[in-house]
C-alpha cells in the first residue's frame, strides 16, 4: 500500500516537471536502491537518469510537445 502510495506521487509530479530527484531515507546499499529504481522505472515508464549518494533523478518526457520543459537535443548515428 505505501508503496502505490509513492508510485502515485512519482507519476504526478514526473507529469508536472519532468525531472524529479526522490531520496532514498530508508535504503542506504547502493544495490537497494538499484532495485528500487527499476521498480520505479517499470511503474511509472521514466528512467534513472543519475544517482549520486542517496538521491535517485528521474526522467520522463511530456507527451505533449507544447507542455515539454525540457528540449532534448536531436542524436543523430
């Protein structure tokens, strides 16, 4: 339950901003906190764009083009 909880807050605020940081309080070994980033990840389709110490970054891109605050640059091969 607590965990929907999360989720729930993750999605809002990565349909708001885009780029979210979420601290990692109760999880201190480096491999908890990657398993839950990809728990993260596959419940709210973003991905782990960094992880310095304790802080996980999120990146989930807008659908709308007019509502985007972050322009990627284009790759090309």
């Amino acid at each position: 339950m607590r965990m929907l909880t999360y989720v729930k807050a993750i999605r809002e605020a990565l349909e708001f901003h885009e780029l979210i940081k979420v601290k990692c309080i109760d999880f201190k070994e480096k491999e908890q906190k990657k398993k839950i980033a990809e728990e993260i990840e596959k419940l709210t389709d973003c991905e782990l764009v960094g992880m310095i110490g304790h802080i996980l970054t999120f990146f989930r891109q807008h659908p709308d083009p007019e509502k985007r605050k972050i322009v990627l640059p284009d790759i090309k091969a």
